[in-house]
C-alpha cells in the first residue's frame, strides 16, 4: 500500500483500534508516514502517543487497593511485593513507602508522624484503621481522643 492508496478514514479506523498505539505504528501498518497519522491524530482530537512505561495504576488508592485483599475481622492482608526483611512495600510513581505509612495517609487523610504500628497486634495488617503513628499513640496513652 502507499500512502495515497490509504484513506483518512483507514487511519482514523487504525488509530482508535487500539487503546495506546503510535502513530509510527500505525504508519508501519498501513503503509503511510507517520507526520500524517500524526496530523490526523491531532486534526480528531485524540491524545498524542506517549512513549514510554506506562502507570500501571492511575491512583495510589487503586495501586494500593490491588495489591491487598480484605479479611475476616476487618483486617487487610497485603500481596504486593516486600523489602527483603518482609515489610510490606508499595511502588507507585516515584513513591516507595511502607504500606503502613501508605494505609495511614489513604486512611487519615494526612502524613503519619513518627513511626507507623498496627494497633490491632495481627501481623502484617495492612487495614488503615489498625495502623497509628506516633500522635495517636501519645494521645491514647493520655487518654485522650485520636488526632
């Protein structure tokens, strides 16, 4: 095929055939030049390619929600991958934390102080309701309410 022997329309059709292709790809593919699958990308309004590895989680709720499952008694068991010594560890983007640090932010809406503990004593919970740091343990120990 040479590229007057494509349509725009083969393009387009090329184009939205797949979730994430290049315009190089689809140029390979039908046998045009990529500055016109280019062009007509642009011209339909449709994102432009990125190269590159992409997320794949598209929120630190959704990356730490696929990586653990819920138990009996309101506990959460993680999946995801560990540090060498076991401890839980979340990759997202360019975050590596603890998923106890993580469970706490998603679950308190703020950054822990100090280090983060499971107050419920089951090894390797992950639930954000079981996880304190060091504010809400001095409070408790003050008997005084939770931060």
């Amino acid at each position: 095929m040479t590229s007057t022997s494509v349509s725009d329309e083969e393009i387009l059709s090329a184009l939205l055939a797949e979730d994430d292709v290049s315009d190089l790809a689809v140029a390979r593919q039908l046998g045009c030049g990529y500055q016109r699958v280019a062009g007509i990308r642009k011209r339909v309004g449709l994102p432009a390619y990125i190269r590159g590895r992409r997320p794949a989680y598209g929120s630190l709720e959704e990356a730490f929600g696929a990586q653990t499952e819920p138990v009996e008694g309101g506990h959460v068991r993680w999946t995801g991958p560990r540090e060498k010594c076991g401890t839980p560890v979340l990759r997202w983007r360019t975050l590596l934390q603890t998923a106890y640090r993580v469970a706490f932010r998603l679950q308190y809406g703020r950054e822990p102080v100090g280090k983060v503990f499971r107050s419920c004593g089951i090894p390797g919970c992950v639930a954000g309701l079981h996880q304190e740091d060091r504010l809400m343990r001095e409070a408790r120990k003050a008997g005084k309410p939770p931060c």
